[in-house]
C-alpha cells in the first residue's frame, strides 16, 4: 500500500509541474493550429492524469481517518481537494468535449453528461453544507472556491440543452473551462508547491491567499478573454 501511495503522489507531483509549463504553450500558440491543438492534447490527458492520480492517493487515506479517528477539522483540506480534483477533471473532460459538439450542442445531452453536471452541483453543496455545519479552521477556502462546482455545472446544463444563443459557443466555453482547469493546477501549485519549495509558512488569514490568488486573476482573464472573442465575432 505504501509503495502504491508512493507511486501516485510522485506520479500526481511530476505530472504537476510538467502541466504548469505545457498549460501555457496552447494559451499562446496560435487558436486552431497545430501546436495548439497537438500541445492542448498533451496538456488534457496530463491534466485527467493528474487528478485522477489525485483522487486515488486521496482514497487511500481514507482507512487512515477512520483508524485515527481523525476529526473533520483534520480531514477538511483532503475532502476540499477531492472535490477540486472531482471538479477539475469534469471541467477538462467538459472543455474537450464541447469541441466535438460544434454544429450541435444537443449532441452531449446525454445521461453521461447530464450525470456529469449534477455530480458537480452536488459535490459543490456538499462543501458548501460541510463548511457551515463543521465550521472547520478552512472553511473561507471551502466557501471561496465552493461555487466553481456550481458554475460548473449550470454551465454544463445550459450548454447541452441547447440555451446558448450564440453559434459559438463551444468556443466560449472551451476557453472557459481550459482556463478553469489552468486555475485548478495553479491552485495546487500555489498551495502545495511554491509554499513547501520556498519553505513559506503563512499563519493566519494570510495562509488563504495562496488558495484563492489564481482564482482571483484566472476568472477576470477569463471574462477579459471571452469579451474579446464576442467582440471579434461582433456578438457584444
């Protein structure tokens, strides 16, 4: 088991850092070309890799909590990030997905995806109902990013039923979610990664900038960009 355990965590840690770099290259590469479209590839199977690998390592401490009886205050961080990683992997899977459906947004309203988005609301409520009741010593970071399961799956709703007006779309929500899941990594990374490398110990109400910093500059680039589209396409 532990070994297993060993495998993921560096699996998940080295897929990490390799997808912060492979993140940016279809971000500036030319919309449609063939590095964009080859790297973006790379980049979404390395991305399902990674929170697939995060969501495996996270169960096998499950038999720990129960053992220790660890309290939710302790568990709070694990449970949050099984829901990100939940979220994430849905929000690539969706952001892939929607590039197939260009001609028909009808196409993916299947039990699958429809599946997909109530597994994204109800994983968003079940944080947000955790943070009231527990109230753990994390709970502005649960509440901070609870809502991106609603966004996300509203928005998945909307999409396959076919309430968009605009004929593109697919290509406003392709960005959206690519850089959604580019939001996620740096999450991780600022939290994880940048706060251990640079030995960084942030006490207090400080300790919750790392969790929402990318949010905080992903989702206005996002909006920023997606404006950008519809005024080039004349839809704004």
């Amino acid at each position: 088991m532990e070994i297993l355990h060993e495998i993921l965590r560096y699996t998940h840690m080295i897929g990490g850092f390799v997808g912060l770099g492979l993140f940016w290259i279809p971000i500036f590469s030319k919309k449609g070309g063939k590095i964009h479209r080859q790297m973006g590839k790379y980049w979404t199977w390395l991305g399902r890799l990674v929170v697939l690998s995060a969501l495996a390592g996270l169960f096998l401490y499950i038999p720990e909590i129960i053992e220790k009886n660890m309290s939710p205050n302790s568990y709070a961080p694990l449970l949050f990030l099984a829901y990100l990683s939940v979220v994430t992997y849905i929000i690539i899977s969706y952001g892939v997905a929607v590039l197939a459906s260009k001609k028909d947004p009808l196409i993916m309203n299947t039990l699958y995806w429809n599946s997909m988005a109530y597994i994204s609301l109800v994983a968003s409520i079940c944080i947000i109902a955790f943070a009231f009741i527990i109230k753990p010593d994390s709970m502005v970071v649960l509440l901070a990013l609870s809502p991106v399961g609603l966004l996300t799956g509203f928005g998945i709703l909307k999409y396959i039923k076919g309430k968009h007006s605009s004929n593109k779309a697919w290509l406003y929500e392709h960005l959206g979610s690519m850089l959604g899941a580019g939001i996620a990594f740096h999450t991780a990374f600022a939290v994880f990664g940048v706060t251990r490398i640079f030995d960084i110990g942030l006490e207090g109400f400080i300790a919750v900038i790392p969790w929402i910093l990318p949010a905080v500059i992903g989702i206005p680039a996002q909006i920023i960009w997606t404006r950008h589209y519809q005024r080039k396409f004349k839809e704004i």
